[in-house]
C-alpha cells in the first residue's frame, strides 16, 4: 500500500482551501468564480494573494456589502 506523508497532506489542504477561498473572493468583487478558482488551483497560497489584490468592480458585492458578508439568520415562517 502506498501512504503519503503528513505534510503532503497539508499541503494538498492548503492548495484546496486556497482555491476555494479565492473562488468565494474573486466572485465577491465581481470577477467571478472561475477566475478565482483558476488562481487558487494554479498558484496555491499566491493565487489567494494575488486575488486579494484586485480591485474590485463597481457594483460588486465587495463594494456594496462591504468586505465580509453581514450574517443574518435565516426567518422561518
């Protein structure tokens, strides 16, 4: 059987988070997920730099809301 070690394993997380959050921060100023995602996937941890560093877009949801979402709970009817 072939294992893998603890620290490829860490960075296999470290490359899938950096993705994903920079998937979720590029779609928030308006560029979109695939771009962020792009980044996040071929440049790991600089993708996410690099995607904290654009400007954002007039109207996007990074201008209008601010930069981290307000949480509001959900209503039940």
């Amino acid at each position: 059987m072939g294992t893998i070690g603890v620290k490829a394993l860490y960075l296999l997380f470290v490359w899938l988070i950096s993705a994903a959050a920079a998937s979720w921060l590029t779609d928030r100023k308006g560029y979109g997920e695939k771009t962020g995602l792009t980044l996040g996937l071929l440049l790991t941890a600089l993708g996410l730099l690099i995607a904290l560093l654009l400007p954002s877009r007039p109207g996007s949801k990074w201008r209008v809301d601010g930069r981290l979402p307000a949480w509001r709970p959900k209503r039940t009817r």
